[in-house]
C-alpha cells in the first residue's frame, strides 16, 4: 500500500523480482506517486497496479474504497487458483509502464525560488508536508539537464531535512562533483555527521582552508576525549538482595561479569519492589552504560534515578573497566 520501495540504495535489488506482487497506491493524489511507482516496479517485473483516490493514505472512501480491498483479494485467488468472489469483476493484470522523466518543453524553469524552498524546508517550523512538496518540485525539474547540479542540491537538502543521511549524501555528493555550491552543501553535512575525514577531503578539494583547519581541532579535541579516564570506587554488595534507604520501594543487587580476558565487570540491578516484597516482574529493564564522570553510585541518588523512576523501569547499570566495584583499569 503505498510504499514498499527500498529507500537505501545500499539494499536496492540487482534485478527485479517475479514473484507476484499487488501494488496498491492513491495515484496522482500522492505526492510520492511517481517516484515509489518508479523504484518499485525496478523491484517487482510481475506488478498488478490497483489505484484509488485517497492519496498516501490506505483506501478508505466509498464505493472505490471497497473495490480495492475485492480486487486485492480476488487477485490473490487468481494466483491461488481460486475462483474469484461475487460482486467485482476481476480485472487483468496492468502492465505497469516506466515511468520517463517528463520531458523538457521550452527553456528550463528558473531553479531560484525552488532551491530557496529547499533551503526553507531546513528550518525548525517546516512541516514534512512542505518537504513532499518539494519532492515532488524536483521530480518536474528531472527533464532539464542544464539545471541538474541545482536540482540535485536541493533534493540533498530534502533527504537531509527529512534524516534520510545515505540519500542526503548521495545526492550533495553528486551535487558536489559538478557546482561549488553543492559542494558546500555537502562538507556541511559531512560536519554535522562528525565524519570528519570525509569532511577533511572535502574541506581540501573546495580550498576552504578555514573549515580544514576547524575540522583539524574538532578531530584533536575527539582524540583526547578519548583518554578521559575519571574512575571511581564503589562499595560492593554481594548480599542477594537489599534495600536502598535512600530509594524507597527500590531494591539493590550487585553482582560481576567474567569477560573474555578474565577481568570481571560489575553490576548492579535497581529493582522496583512489588507489594510482596521481591522484585516486580511486570516491568521492563533498562540496560545503561554511564558517563566517563560516574560509576553505579551515581544512580543511588533520587535524581539521577528520577527518570526509571517516572517510568517504571527496571534499571541495570553496567561498569567500565576500573571503575565502581569492575576490575581492570584503562585500556
């Protein structure tokens, strides 16, 4: 219904598939119509297309609404070799035809206004309905390859908008290869990504010698966050269970881990207290790995455990090597 194409192309299919499969889409009330009719039938070569006019929504307005849940069903039967049930005729399988970019007539449009929508689609305000409307701005624009770096800027700045970083990228890559500005679009997002090699690269190729030598200190100032090392001790309490006085209606449960070298980590389990006195059973458990800064005291304090608290949780704090009751020290 709708969708059903792959969006990263890292798992697009090598070939189509001809497995029988049912396309069902709200037509040119679709914002994304085209576009997922076009990826989908690059997957599926046995495509039986059913249409409806409610847009990228599953079918719901009479009498068409009804109709398309009978052809979906009675199309499945076919396949099966079951006769087809009363009251809809069964239609034939539609060829499903490739969807051509619209072809160009007259000069190309002026890019302008739509690369400046795309740059508003960025802001905090913008809805996801001004990003499909956008989408579908590019689409039309696919005819003119005068204006390609353009369009495949503000398309990147669409996926970025709507965090699809992989299509984001491919597009402002591309956009990059062939216009200066599409180049900056795109060691921008490197940047946000932290995915400062590229950024570096990207940074050397466009001579934007202030930006590499940003990139220079965020990467020295990564590398030395990474030698914090704050460890604490903490007592250990081996007794099975017990009471936190300070977290009422919480129990207390430490215990160790023997990892692959032999060193052993510690644990400990917060547990919410049932009206029997043990463990509650009917809660789910939060698995959390602490700061550089704490070790599994920190969570004895009401506001640090608040948040479990509020939500019911079960909280499991892991230690790192050397810190809290763990063994070990910095690796």
């Amino acid at each position: 219904f709708n969708a059903g194409n792959i969006d990263d192309p890292r798992y697009e299919p090598l070939e189509a598939s001809a497995h029988p499969t049912i396309y069902v889409t709200g037509g040119a009330a679709d914002p994304f119509y085209e576009f997922t009719l076009g990826k989908v039938r690059q997957q599926y070569s046995n495509l039986f297309l059913v249409k409806h006019d409610d847009g990228h929504a599953f079918p719901s307005t009479a009498p068409r609404a009804a109709g398309v849940y009978q052809e979906v069903v009675n199309e499945v039967r076919r396949w099966c070799n079951l006769t087809p049930l009363p009251g809809v005729a069964t239609p034939k399988p539609k060829k499903v035809v490739a969807l051509e970019p619209p072809k160009p007539v007259g000069p190309p449009p002026d890019p302008g206004p739509i690369l400046e929508e795309a740059w508003a689609v960025l802001s905090p305000t913008s809805t996801k309905s001004s990003a499909d409307a956008m989408l579908q701005k590019t689409w039309e624009l696919l005819g003119h390859d005068s204006i390609r770096a353009k369009l495949l800027l503000a398309r990147g700045l669409i996926f970025w908008r709507l965090s699809k970083y992989e299509l984001a990228l491919q597009s402002l890559s591309e956009a990059g290869a062939i216009s200066q500005e599409g180049g900056l679009a795109y060691l921008a997002l490197l940047v946000c990504l932290s995915n400062w090699p590229c950024a570096s690269r990207e940074a050397g190729r466009l001579a934007e010698r202030d930006v590499d030598l940003l990139i220079s200190e965020y990467m020295q100032a990564s590398d030395q966050m990474q030698d914090i090392f704050m460890a604490r001790g903490a007592k250990f309490a081996p007794d099975p269970i017990s009471d936190i006085e300070d977290l009422p209606g919480i129990l207390q449960m430490d215990t160790r881990i023997k990892v692959d070298d032999g060193v052993q980590l510690g644990m400990r389990f917060l547990l919410h207290r049932s009206s029997s006195g043990k463990p509650a059973t009917d809660r789910p458990l939060i698995l959390y790995f602490h700061a550089e800064d704490e070790n599994v005291d920190t969570f004895l304090q009401e506001e640090t455990f608040k948040p479990a608290m509020f939500a019911r949780a079960h909280l499991l704090v892991v230690e790192f090597r050397g810190y809290g009751f763990s063994e070990g020290g910095k690796i």
